[in-house]
C-alpha cells in the first residue's frame, strides 16, 4: 500500500497487487546501488576477480591510493572553515587522524 501514493505522484496507475509489485521491483533496480571494498593487495583479490568477473565488466572501479599530508590537510581546512568558531580540540583531532 506505500507504493501506490509514490506511483500516483510519478503519473502511474496500478490497478493490481502484481503491478504494485512490478513497479516496487522497477523503482528498486533503478536506484539500488551497492559498494563493495576489497583490498587489492595479495592472492585473494585476483581470486575473486576470476570467480566473479562480472565485478570488473559490470563495475565501475575506483582506485584510491594513499593522499599526501597537505591534501588532507587542504580538505579538512576547507571543510573545517564554513563550522565558524570551531573547537580546538576538534582541529587537534584533525592533526592526530593525519597522523595515524
């Protein structure tokens, strides 16, 4: 019963509990997103990549690699800047994470 309100809104009528369904289904596929994270260090990764190769034909990569202090540091400051009066200890806690 939750869908029908958001299909009447979208200009779709459905006289059925099956359309319902298949417009519940519809609107899942078009805005089901899903992140996974692997390590690419070691033997497990490939393994993977070759038991499931649609993770490399239907993905999109996104390879992120170490960032250097000062870009941290150029982001937190960026970020950091529109708080307004913010806390000491908050920006010690930005220099103790760039640290780690």
């Amino acid at each position: 019963e939750l869908v029908r309100p958001v299909a009447e809104k979208a200009g779709v009528e459905l006289h059925t509990q099956a359309e319902a369904m298949q417009y519940f289904a519809k609107c899942c596929r078009q805005n089901l997103h899903v992140v996974l994270a692997f390590s690419p260090v070691g033997d497990a990764f490939r393994d993977r990549l070759r038991m499931f190769p649609s993770l490399v034909n239907c993905c999109a990569i996104d390879w992120f690699s170490e960032w250097p202090r000062e870009a941290l540091l150029s982001v937190a400051d960026h970020f950091l800047s529109d708080v307004g009066d913010i806390d000491q200890k908050l920006k010690r806690g930005r220099e103790l994470h760039t640290q780690a």
